[in-house]
C-alpha cells in the first residue's frame, strides 16, 4: 500500500483482511528504498506531485492498482506512464478492490506471457541473418538451391531437436554442417 | 410511563417471482417487532414502516430513500435478492444507514453498512459439497435458475469437485421463474447421473422436483438431490411425496431441537396457524430484529455507528442456536446444519457443526485440499488431493 489517507487506508486495511492478504506499507513519495517482494501495489496517485522522481518502488515489474481522486489530464497522463494494471475511484467502498485485484493480477500474467512472446518472437528476428548465413555456406559447401538447403537445415534441426537457429549459429561456427552422432551438443 | 418509539423501516416484496418468502420474512419481522414492543427487556418500541417494492430491482433504491427522508429511519430490514440489496447499498452507505440483510447470498460482498445476517457460502455450499464427496458421489449433475446465486454457488461446487477428482457432468440452467423443465429432466433421467445438484428457485424448483420424482417413478429408479435453498413452506408447496429426499444445507430447520427453537415454533404457529411452517428466510429475519434491538440496547442510541459497536461479537441465544456479528466482515457466525427432507413435509438433521462458524464471504480460507472424495482413508484422501492440485 502507497498511500496517505488513513480513511482510505483504514477502508484497504479491512477489506485486504477479509480477503485474506498480508499487507506492506511505503511512503508514496520516497524516492530511496524500494520495496519487500509484493504481489501487487495500491498506489494513491494524487499522494504524489506530479512534476517529481518516480519512486524506485514503481520502477519494479508488479502490477499497479491505482486510487483516483483528481481525474484533470495532467494527473491521467502522469498515471498512464506508471501503466496501471487497474484502478479504483476516490472515496474507496468496500466494493470495487476485489474486481481491481482480480483485473489487476489477470492483467499481469497476460502482459508477462505477451512480453515473453515477443520475446521470443524478436529473438527469432534477430537470428535471422544467421540463418541466412548458414543457408549461403550449404549452397556453396553442399551445391544446393536455397530451398534445399534450408530444408536440409530444418530437417537437422528437428533430428537433432534443436533450434533452426541455434543450428545455423552451429554451422556458420565450424564452416559447414557440424558431425553430430550424439545427441548432446 | 410510554416507550420512546424507534421507527424501522421494512421492505419486502409482497408481490412479484418471490412474494412467497418476502411474505413469509415480513411476517417474521412483524412478530419480533411484536415481541419487542410487549417485552419489559427494551425500553423502547419499535414502529414499523412496511414498503412493498413488488419485485421491481429499482423500486428497492425508491422504498429506502422514501424511509430514510419521510420516517428517519436509521435501520432498515429487507431484500431478499442480491440484485435489490446492490441497489439498496449505495444509498445506506451514502447516507450512513444500515441494512440488516436476512437472506443467505453467494458472498463476495461486505458493505460497512449491512449487517449481513444470512449464511455465507461456507456455511451452505461449502458443507453441503463436502458431504457429497463423502458420502454419495465426485461426479454430479447441476440444475438451476440462470442468475448470480446459481453462477457461483456451482462455480464454488466445480472448485472444490474438480480439485477431489470429480466432475460436472452437465450444468443445466433455466431463467428465473421458468417451468419448461422437461428437457432437463428426460436428460436426468437418460444419463441417470449419481446425483442432482439444485440450484433453482421458487416455481422452477417446484415444478422441476414434481417433475422429477414423477419420471424417477416411472423410470424405477431414483436420483438423490441436494439444495442449499429448500424450506418447509416449500416443502408444502411441492407436494408430500415429491419434495422427500432431498439433502438440504442451511442454518435453520423448523426442527432444531433447543428449547428457544420450540417456543419460537410454538409461538409462530400461534400467531399463522398450526399448519403453518417456519422458513430459514423467516427466522433469520426474526434473528434480525433481535440482533438490532440488542444493539440498540447496548449502545443506548439508534445511531447506526454505536450500533454496529454494539453488535459485534454480541451472542444472541435465537431459534437457530447462538449467533453474533463478526465486526470482521459484518457477516455472522452461525451453525452449518444438513437435512434431508422427509415426508409430512419436514426435515430431519443428520449433520451439524460442533460450533458456530466463522463467517467467509470470500471462501479466503476455503481448504481445497481437505475437501477429498470418501472420508474412510484419510491418507489416500491427501495424497489425491495433493496429486491433483499438482496437476492443476
């Protein structure tokens, strides 16, 4: 919980009890010690200024739910660079935090499989002039058509279950198809 | 020397899908407020003031602002549905009244200011489930009326089997106060599941439970079934011979054998006729207005944050055994009892808790894994419970 209002704190408090979580508090506007390892944070927006240094707390990869009171622009674009996972409108009820932890965690686990998906997807991207490099060296050390010897690499690859990358990184390194009889490389 | 008068706002639906228990919780409030006002242990007397919304989800908002602005009433007792109560708290928490909300409901909901009186999901379902995997069987077949009670009570139901190694065989739902139940019981009666979970409400349940025990017969062979909703006055409604049978979770029974239990029945069969039956709706609601003027008596003063002071944790001897508010959650303590439905339209216990349980509107503390199929061997039991939530 970042936040200042004992009111709203207090109205947190309760309802994180009977929901059966633990709660750590942080003072919105320190800007030195980051947090225990959280689930998720409650941060107050409008406990902190706007024009100010983010708190390394919220530099960290948990998701964000964040309290509402002011909607001006000024304080809704500050808020969507902190890329809340949900949020809740000032006066807090006792209604609403359940929904807000729940859109809150489910946004999260979809933003860390999207990340590890792009990743993965960009790591291919990157890979690709390997792979490129590995087809010309076959082309020439093996006289195929292009189509031939990425096929030759694919059908390697999937032999030696490995990937078409890492074997085109294997192949450009000893100059030519590696003499695999083990599985272990 | 004249009691103070403390006006006490009443609003159940005499008419419209529910008329039947809103009837009967009015009329259980009526004769608290009775009791109250002939008993030498208040010193003040309550005024009723009935509104009717007739089943209308946004005539509850009108009924409790009129209250509230026309007779000043700090407390008011009603709804029967979540959907009126949900229109109902925005206005008790604008204006800092309460609601003491007698109905049991699916949970996930602790307003500050509704005194939450009807069971929780762990002091219904919850029991009700673990006595299944116990005792008849993983795999089930639900029927119910499409809204939010049946939503979560099977969701809660498909929790706790599935991680037991069970199964929903189907999950059948028909709209609020619909009757054509035949297709649902020709599929009961073709696939013949080990048991019926039922989940529907007022006629659909009626008609469906008729229904049902009239195919079973024909068919030769019969189908246990489980409620977290059936009372005697339904029972009565259903008819003698079809409502036998059916294993039921609740707080209340007519038949709880205590002496406050008894003289409250007799007391209630003077008043509506010895014919008449206590519903689980009805007391709880009675239990409502005792809470409230303890309460009231306790803090020396109407005023809704003194009273909700007052009753926390304050043990209240009513017909269902020892209750108190657990200021936690606002909801209460209360005695999981299980039943089965007999003939002369009754129910006899075969279960209770050894004590009130802590109220969980949100199931946080709800233990999957002790929840397992067939009690007999309890280190089987783990084992597959520990093996399937892995696997989950």
């Amino acid at each position: 919980m970042m936040m200042k209002d004992e009111r709203e704190i207090s109205i947190l408090r309760r309802q994180l009890d009977r929901l059966g979580m633990s709660i750590v508090e942080a003072d919105p506007g320190d800007k030195q010690s980051p947090l225990e390892p959280v689930d998720v944070i409650v941060l107050d927006a409008d406990a902190i200024p706007i024009k100010s240094d983010r708190s390394p707390a919220l530099k960290i990869n948990v998701p964000i739910i964040a309290l509402i009171g002011t909607e001006t622009p000024s304080r809704l674009k500050w808020l969507l660079d902190l890329q809340p996972a949900s949020f809740l409108i000032k006066p807090l009820r006792s209604a609403g935090l359940y929904a807000a932890l729940v859109v809150a965690f489910d946004c999260a686990q979809r933003r860390g499989e999207e990340a590890a998906h792009i990743e993965k997807l960009e790591e291919r991207v990157r890979s690709r002039r390997v792979v490129f490099g590995a087809v010309l060296q076959l082309m020439k050390s093996h006289a195929l058509s292009e189509e031939d010897a990425f096929a030759l690499i694919r059908q390697t690859a999937m032999r030696h279950r490995t990937t078409i990358e890492q074997l085109s990184a294997d192949i450009i390194a000893v100059g030519g198809m590696p003499n695999r009889n083990s599985r272990s490389a | 020397m004249i009691k103070p008068s403390i006006p006490l706002g009443l609003v159940f639906s005499r008419s419209g899908p529910y008329e039947m228990m809103a009837r009967e919780m009015e009329k259980s409030a009526l004769m608290a407020v009775d009791e109250v006002n002939q008993s030498n242990e208040f010193d003040f007397t309550f005024t009723p003031h009935l509104r009717d919304p007739g089943g209308v989800v946004a005539a509850y908002h009108t009924a409790c602002d009129d209250l509230i602005r026309s007779e000043q009433v700090q407390h008011i007792i009603g709804c029967y549905t979540s959907a009126s109560r949900k229109q109902v708290i925005p206005i008790v928490e604008r204006t800092e009244r309460l609601l003491w909300h007698p109905a049991r409901y699916e949970g996930f909901e602790s307003s500050d200011n509704v005194i939450y009186v009807g069971a929780a999901p762990n002091h219904t379902v919850v029991p009700l489930v673990r006595h299944m995997l116990e005792h008849i069987a993983t795999d089930v077949f639900c029927a119910g009326s499409n809204y939010v009670w049946t939503w979560e009570t099977n969701r809660v139901l498909r929790e706790i089997v599935t991680s037991a190694g069970g199964r929903i065989i189907a999950e059948r739902l028909l709209e609020l106060g619909g009757t054509a139940v035949d297709h649902i019981v020709r599929e009961i009666i073709d696939r013949k599941p080990p048991v019926v979970f039922n989940t529907l409400v007022g006629e659909s349940s009626y008609v469906f439970m008729r229904a049902l025990h009239a195919a079973s017969e024909r068919a030769g062979h019969s189908i246990p079934m489980l409620s977290c909703s059936l009372c005697e006055p339904e029972l009565k409604l259903i008819g003698s011979d079809a409502s036998v049978g059916c294993i039921t979770s609740s707080a209340y029974f007519e038949s709880i054998e205590n002496a406050a239990n008894r003289a409250f029945v007799a007391r209630w069969k003077a008043r509506h006729g010895a014919d008449s039956s206590v519903s689980v709706d009805g007391q709880s609601t009675y239990v409502c207005v005792m809470l409230l003027a303890r309460a009231i008596r306790r803090a020396g003063s109407v005023e809704v944050s003194a009273v909700r002071r007052a009753a926390a944790n304050h043990r209240y001897d009513s017909p269902q055994g020892p209750v108190w508010v657990d200021p936690d959650n606002n909801h209460c303590f209360l005695t999981p009892r299980l039943a089965r439905s007999v003939s002369d339209c009754k129910f006899e216990i075969f279960w209770e808790a050894d004590a009130p349980e802590r109220p969980d509107p949100y199931l946080s503390s709800l233990d999957l894994a002790s929840i397992g199929a067939r009690s007999e061997n309890s280190d089987a039991v783990a084992r597959r419970s520990n093996h399937l939530r892995v696997v989950k």
